[in-house]
C-alpha cells in the first residue's frame, strides 16, 4: 500500500528538488540539489529552468557561484503539497 | 429504516453532521487533484461527493418524513431517501475501492484483493434496495441485501486502510483506518437491528463517530505545520 511507485512522476522531482532547496536553509547550490534529489546534471537544469518558469524557485548569481531559492509562492506550494501528501497518506495512496 | 420512536430525527441530524464532513473531506481530495493531477485523489473526491450528496438526500428526506401528514407519505419518503442514499454509498465505495485498485496496479503489484472487490461489485450490482422486508409495522423497513453489500465493500476499504495503518504506523493513517471500521460496524448493526431497536441507534452512532475520525485526520493534515 505504502509501496514507492517505480518512476517519479514530474510533480515528485518538483518537490524533491523544492524539497532539498529548503533543507539547505533556502539557499543551495546546484550539486547539492543535483545528489539531494537524484537527478543526472541535464535533467537538473531542465527542471531548474522550469520551476524558475513557475516562478517558485528563484536564482540567485554570487561571483562564479549560482544558489537557488525558494520563492514565497515555492514556499507556499510546498506547505499546500505537504497537507495533500499526508491526506493521500493516510488513506494509503502515494503520490 | 426507522428505529426507536424516541430517535426519530436524530439519525437525520447526525446524517447532517456527517455530510458537512464528507464535503470537507471531498474538497480537500479535489484540492489535492488539483494540486497533484493524482487520480486516486480523483476518485476519493468523487467518492466523497457521492457520499455527501446520499447522506443529505437521506437527512432532508427524514426530515420531511417527520413533517409529512400522513404515515404512508412519511414511508415513502423515507424509503426514497434511503434508496437514494444506498446508491451514493455504493458508487462512493466502489470508487473507494476502484482508487485502492488502480492505485496498487501502479505499484505494479498483483493484490489477491482485486477478486474480491470485483466480485463485490458483481454482487452490489445485483442487489436492489426496491424491495425492504416489513418485518414489524409499516414504519419498520428492514433493508438486509443493500446493507449486506454496503458491508462487504466497506469492509475491504477498511482492511485497505488498516493495511496501510500497520505498515505506516502514523496516526493519520489510524483515524482513516478507525473511519472505516467504524463504518463497518455501523453497517453491521444495520443489519442486526430486528434482534433489537436500540441497533439502528448504535448503527447511527458508529456512522457518525466514523465521520467524526475523519474530521480529526482532516483538521490534523490541514493545521499541522
């Protein structure tokens, strides 16, 4: 019941690379979100470039260094996912 | 179905309560569909709505059975009510117990439960509310096939739940669980309620206690942070 599915769907890497961006304090870097959230280096920036297009991560260029932030509607969407997660949770289901 | 004299009016308040918290449970499912694009939160918001939508029908119909000026008016009304009612519950579990289906083929694994809900729904097919057995005077309608059924299918949905519950061991997976044991039982004393009139209040009790427990896993997911 509570088994993981085999593939994440697009809303799950959303929310664990959202998800790893607020374990490191709201300000991570690249690499971090690229192991925190299993991705390969490609599919990280297309994902990146998407939730930056959403308009719930936001980038931020310090020197040679880049970090990404959660913006207030990423915190927002994160807190509203947390609620539905332990909904569907309860009853059984994954998401 | 009517019980004691003395709880006419009750089991249409409570069934009141119990859908004002139905509707709160579907709209946070259809909240989470629409977050998530999550199908099974699909069903669980249309099963909700189904249920919701029977447990007012059989309230206000109660309600007007009480209001009614004559015994044969109030008889069919109620009974009207009730057969509305006993479809919504079993289009709501049946889209429960579809959820829990599709849901486990995703996690591409066989459950040996999926023979057993399609063949419940064979059976709920083939059960008709139209005819209750009068068993004492013409307010007493005795409904044993729609009730046998509704336990059935509300049994798996429980046992589903209580699955989940002993692998997660989180509380709001216990009070989901509790709902629908609750609900079960509640359909079982349904059931027994000719053996004695106090059933059909126990009956209604244990239903709305069952929607009380959802109420708690709702406000518990909704307000902790």
């Amino acid at each position: 019941m509570t088994q993981k599915p085999k593939y994440r769907s697009q809303m799950r890497i959303y929310v664990d690379i959202m998800r790893v961006i607020q374990r490191e304090e709201n300000h991570a870097k690249p690499t971090r979100i690229l192991y925190g959230a299993n991705l390969s280096y490609d599919r990280l920036v297309k994902h990146l470039d998407e939730l930056k297009t959403l308009g719930v991560i936001g980038e931020i260029a310090e020197g040679d260094d880049r970090f990404y932030e959660l913006t207030q509607k990423g915190i927002e969407f994160l807190n509203q996912f947390r609620a539905v997660e332990r909904f569907a949770g309860a009853f059984g289901f994954v998401i | 179905m009517v019980g004691p004299l003395w709880f006419v009016g009750f089991d249409s308040l409570m069934e009141l309560v119990a859908f004002v918290i139905a509707v709160a449970i579907a709209y946070q499912a259809l909240r989470g569909y629409r977050l998530t694009k999550q199908r099974t939160l699909w069903y669980v918001h249309l099963g909700f709505a189904a249920l919701s939508a029977g447990l007012l029908i059989d309230s206000l119909a109660g309600f007007l059975g009480i209001i009614a000026r004559t015994l044969r008016g109030a008889v069919v009304v109620t009974l009207v009510g009730y057969e509305i009612y006993f479809l919504a519950q079993l289009v709501a579990y049946g889209l429960l117990i579809y959820a829990y289906v599709s849901h486990t083929r995703t996690l591409n694994t066989t459950p040996s439960t999926t023979v057993l809900a399609s063949l419940l729904g064979f059976v709920a097919l083939q059960a008709t509310p139209a005819f209750p057995i009068r068993l004492v005077g013409p307010l007493v309608e005795y409904h044993p096939i729609p009730e046998i059924v509704l336990l059935l299918l509300v049994t798996y949905i429980a046992i589903q739940t209580g699955v989940n519950y002993s692998t997660t061991k989180d509380q709001d997976a216990l009070f989901v669980f509790l709902a629908f044991l609750l609900l079960a039982l509640s359909h079982l004393f349904f059931i027994l309620q000719p053996f004695a009139a106090l059933f059909f209040v126990v009956g209604h009790v244990l239903q709305l206690l069952g929607y009380v427990s959802l109420l708690t896993m709702l406000v518990r997911v909704t307000t902790t942070r």
